[in-house]
C-alpha cells in the first residue's frame, strides 16, 4: 500500500497525512474488530490525524465514538507518537465554563493526555471576547494539553481579529481552518476573502463535509444526521449526485473518490477530513491522491465547476 503525502498545518506545524479521519457518526455503527483494522490500515497509509471530538450534547443521546477509538488504539498496537489527536471545543458555555474542564473531559473519554489539535466550534455569540480567548488558548499550549488550534467555519474577519490579537501578544494564532468544502460547496474556501487568509496569515485549510452527509454520493435515505445547510442549498446538491456519478464513471473512478480529489487541489488544504465505515471503503477513498495524479487538478477543477451549487448564493466572507 502507497503512503499518502504530507502537508504542513498552518507556517510552523508539524506535517500530516492529506487525508483525516473524523468520527462523527462511524464507529459506534462498526462492528470493533473492523473497525480497529480501519484504523490500523490508516495508519498504515499515512493517514496520521484523527479527529475523536466529544459530540454528545447534555440530554441528548450519548455519544461514544471518541470513548471507542481509545479501545481502538489499544486494540491496534498504537502508540501515542504513531497518530495526531484533533478535538473539538465548544463555546456555547465559554467563558462560563472552562476550555481546560472541556478538554480534560474530552481527554479523559478519549485516553490520552493532550491534542495536536484542537478545533473550536461555531461562533454562535457576537459577544465572545476574542480576545481573552486567544489567551485561554495560549495558556493551554503553555501547559502542554494542545500543540495548534483552529477554528470551524468562523468567517475571515474573524479570524483576522483572533491573529490580530495573537500578534499583539506575541502568542501563536489559529493555524487552520476547518470549512466545508466540496464539488457543491465552494463560495467561502475559493472566495477572496479566504485567499488573502490562507496567502497573508499562512493559515491552512481543513476540508470538512465533503460529501454532504452523503448526499453528494446519491445517498438520500436513512436517518444520519447531516450538519448545517448554508444558503439552503441541499435539494441542489442532491439533484447533482447523478452529475457526480457520471463524471466518476467518465474518469473510471469512484463518486467518493472524485469528491475527495476535488478537495485536495485548493491550494491552501492541508488535509480533508472524512468519514468511513468500513476498510474497504477506506481503501477506495485512498485512491483520490492518484487520481489527482493521473487528471491533475486543473481538470478536477474544470469537471466539478456545473456541480458548484453555492455559487452567488453564500456570502465568502464566511459565517
């Protein structure tokens, strides 16, 4: 098995594997054994960063994906230094509610003792004080839990504020941007306002939702919880699976397999972030790294441009 390249988070982080596997929704619908393989074959492909975030919310169902990928690691031989943990916080509770009890939490359910990574969640408040966070952050940097953070669709003023902050106290800013971004959904990461981000504060973009909670691969049925829909896109998108396919057939690939192609030609990506369910759908979404190879990207890029369903609909300035 080939090993996929690496890329560097943000201008100073360490390299990781241009794919990433979440586990929003996977694990806790595998069978164990195969999912310890999963991870193993991962792994082994040079798949290094995984993101275990804590997603249960209070009174909601429990969640356990992050609890099974410690039985996981165990179960496959890992050692702490063999992958790249990526967690999420939460504001909704901050500054309430500390991001160090959020994340001994997180740590705690998920065995390990700090993040290579750390994502924040949605800015949902305009009050947040931006401010005081970069510093919260900082101070968890200081004390050895997280080496990097970035933020999850915050917009590029925003995240211009938070390095202005980070410069003017001469601590670390955020280092990459998780956005969703994919064949349909391109407005925000392709947009100028992001381009100056990713260019003049060197910060590196982490494509998420890249398959629309499978709607982009013609999975319509079922009940999995799909994520927010910005500009109210979605019936677009799910009349354009077949388009999908059919590019997927004309290239001799697979529609996953084109999606996940598509992501790694923006320049700024660092690493696209997915779920998968079993090994062998792991193996297949492997294959998007040669099929960038044998296309290229400027051919990608050509063949999605009909399925860009975002397009004069979604402000690229971002959320």
């Amino acid at each position: 098995m080939s090993v996929i390249p690496q890329r560097r988070i943000g201008r100073d982080g360490p390299s990781t594997g241009v794919l990433a596997l979440g586990s929003w929704h996977t694990y806790d619908r595998m069978d164990f054994r195969e999912a310890v393989t999963l991870l193993r074959t991962a792994v082994d492909a040079g798949i290094t960063l995984f993101d275990v975030g804590v997603y249960g919310i209070p009174g909601g169902e429990p969640v356990f994906t992050d609890v099974l990928f410690s039985a996981m690691v165990r179960a496959a031989g890992l050692a702490r230094e063999d992958y790249q943990l990526s967690s999420k916080l939460w504001l909704e509770g901050y500054p309430e509610h500390s991001l160090r009890g959020q994340l001994e939490n997180a740590f705690f359910r998920a065995g390990v003792d700090h993040a290579d990574l750390v994502v924040l969640g949605d800015l949902r408040r305009e009050d947040t004080d931006l401010h005081r966070l970069v510093l919260d952050l900082d101070e968890l940097r200081r004390a050895g839990l997280i080496r990097q953070w970035g933020v999850n669709n915050w917009s590029a003023t925003t995240i211009r504020a938070l390095h202005e902050f980070a410069r003017e106290e001469n601590v670390p800013g955020p280092a990459i941007a998780q956005l969703k971004y994919s064949v349909a959904r391109r407005s925000i990461p392709d947009g100028a306002p992001f381009a100056a981000v990713f260019g003049e504060l060197g910060v590196s973009l982490q494509s998420s939702d890249i398959f629309e909670g499978g709607v982009l691969l013609g999975k319509t049925a079922g009940a999995r919880q799909i994520g927010r829909d910005p500009g109210g896109v979605r019936g677009r998108i799910a009349e354009s699976a077949a388009g999908v396919a059919e590019i997927a057939e004309k290239l001799g690939t697979t529609p996953a397999q084109f999606c996940l192609a598509f992501t790694l030609t923006h320049p700024a990506n660092t690493t696209t972030l997915f779920g998968a369910t079993s090994t062998a759908q792991l193996k297949d979404n492997l294959g998007a790294v040669d099929l960038v190879e044998r296309v290229g990207a400027a051919e990608l890029r050509a063949l999605a441009e009909p399925l860009w369903a975002d397009r004069d609909v979604v402000d690229p300035e971002g959320p």
